[in-house]
C-alpha cells in the first residue's frame, strides 16, 4: 500500500494551485489518504487480472490504470475548486477498471473497448460494490471514449475527467512509448506509425478530443514533446 501512496504523491508537485505549493501537497496526501483504500482495493483487482490473463496488452496494463487514477485526481482537485461535486466512489473504481478488455485480447480482438465495462462489471459484482454505483461506474467507462460520439453536454463530471485522464497518458515520453507499443504488436511499421499519428493528424486529434482546459494545462508540454518527436522522425525517415 505504501507503494501506491507513494506514486500518488510523488506528482502532487505538478498540480498547479493559486496557494504556496506545500500547502497543495499537504492537503493532496490529506486527499490521497482519504482515498487510499478505495485506490488500493480496485488496483489490487486490476494486478490480480492482468498477472492471470494469458496475453494482456502490456500497453494497458495495471501501471497505465494508474497513471489514469492519478491524472484524474490531480484533474479533479482543479476541478473541484470550481465547486464540481465530484463522486470518488465513482471515479476512482472507473479509473482502475476502464481498460480490463485489453488483457483478453483473444476475447474482443481490436475491439476490446467495447467489452471494458463488461469485464468491470465482473469485478464490481463479485466485490458487491453498491448495485446503483455500480451502474454510473459502467456507465462513465463506456462514455470516455475520443470520439465525439461519446460527448454529451449534460454527461456526468465522472465521465469527463476519464475520458481527459485517459488522453493525457497519450502524450510525453510514455506516450510515445505506448503507441509504439500498440501499433507494432498490429504489425505497423515505423513509417506507418507516423503517418497515422503525424501526418494524418491521430495525435492531433487525441489533443483535441480533451474537454476541459484544465486537462490541457496539465499536459500541454507532454503534447508539444509529442508533436516535436514525431515531426523530428518524420524528416529522419525522409531523408533516409
């Protein structure tokens, strides 16, 4: 458990608050530790299933679940100060379940996000996680997708901070790291990768599909890093 306190904390530094920086730390482990359990409980479940799934996408593993958890904590204090309500009971098991379809790729094929809240409810029933949360928790994991389909004005303040949490683990370092991952496991090459994500614009529309500012604030140098990398293999691979 400590562990987890400790990867929680460790980017408090970066939440950006108009009061001194140690009192936003301070009161972020007052937060964390208010929710430790909860974070811990559902992680636990996410570690167990994907050290026993055959072939899980490494991609989506329990480390990227998370980063997401973490992304929407940090997202949803600034949230919160815009006096958002905000359900944890919620977001935090959403976060730690929203990508469980990735670990049986031999069940979903590439279409594994359409069965993440299929394998979510799976864990939230043998939990016997509250029968109505349950239901908001299945609800906020298949409405965070990108695409605009997935958008609603009037859609839960849960949903919105998955669906941005999520993208910020697109861009920076990682990011990159991940998609290389992914789209080499389908059989992409180099060159196809980046005409898929530079020059057709897949990164660009991943930064677009964000909603809120304060989602962009958080990642906005992860982004540019991204576009720079990609633009800077662009012109390797021409000029081979």
């Amino acid at each position: 458990m400590m562990l987890i306190i400790q990867q929680l904390i460790r980017l408090s530094k970066n939440i950006h608050f108009e009061y001194p920086s140690f009192e936003v730390i301070i009161e972020y482990k007052k937060f964390i530790m208010e929710q430790i359990e909860l974070i811990n409980k559902f992680y636990l479940y996410n570690k167990a299933l994907y050290e026993s799934a055959n072939n899980p996408l490494r991609s989506y593993g329990p480390e990227h679940h998370m980063r997401v958890c973490q992304n929407a904590l940090k997202l949803s204090k600034l949230l919160s100060a815009k006096d958002k309500a905000i359900d944890y009971e919620i977001l935090i098991p959403a976060c730690l379940l929203h990508d469980l379809a990735a670990y049986y790729p031999e069940e979903s094929g590439e279409n594994y996000h359409d069965l993440d809240h299929v394998k979510a409810n799976e864990v939230l029933v043998k939990d016997g996680y509250d029968t109505e949360k349950v239901k908001k928790i299945l609800h906020v994991i298949a409405s965070h997708g990108s695409d605009p389909k997935y958008k609603d004005e009037k859609e839960d303040i849960e949903v919105t901070i998955l669906r941005d949490a999520d993208k910020l683990d697109v861009f920076g370092a990682l990011g990159i790291a991940r998609v290389i991952m992914v789209r080499t496991l389908k059989g992409d090459t180099i060159p196809q990768i980046v005409d898929d994500f530079y020059t057709k614009g897949h990164l660009k529309r991943k930064w677009d599909s964000i909603t809120t500012d304060e989602a962009r604030e958080m990642c906005l140098a992860d982004y540019e890093y991204s576009m720079d990398y990609f633009s800077r293999l662009d012109k390797e691979l021409k000029s081979i």
